[in-house]
C-alpha cells in the first residue's frame, strides 16, 4: 500500500517507505518524529511500518522522571553467517 509524500504529493511503495526509513536510521537518526520529517510523511506512519519491520528495534527512553517517554527507533545488530 502505498502513502502520499506531504512534501512531493507523490505516492511512495511501502518498500521503498520502509528502506527510506533504514536509510535514516544508518545515517544515525533515531527519533521517529525527525526521519517523518525527513521522509515528508507523519510520525505514525513511520511507527506503523517500524512495527512491520523486523530488523527494527523500538525502545522507550526516560531521561529523567519529569520528562515523558519517548520512543527511538534502531537497527538491530545482524549476525553474519557462520563459516564452517
């Protein structure tokens, strides 16, 4: 299924969507809010497509106990295959 880009109007592939947001987050970003930014979609989009992503990790983070929750988004580390 495939969204439309807030900057561009254009139509975005969902895999082209979910490497978008790999991309970022090898570049380092991890905030969900600036790779939606970035991408010129929403935040829940790219929380939705994080949740169907399984090489990708979401965890709360809690600075300290006055500031709310927030949520950032990582790769998770791939094992390379075994030579036997």
């Amino acid at each position: 299924m495939a969204r439309r880009s807030y900057r561009t109007g254009q139509w975005t592939p969902k895999e082209e969507r979910e490497e978008q947001i790999r991309e970022q987050l090898r570049a380092g970003v991890t905030d969900p809010a600036t790779i939606a930014s970035a991408l010129g979609c929403t935040k829940d989009l790219v929380m939705l497509r994080a949740r169907e992503m399984p090489d990708v990790e979401r965890r709360m983070r809690r600075p300290d106990s006055r500031t709310r929750r927030a949520v950032i988004l990582t790769l998770r580390p791939t094992r390379a295959p075994e030579v036997a």
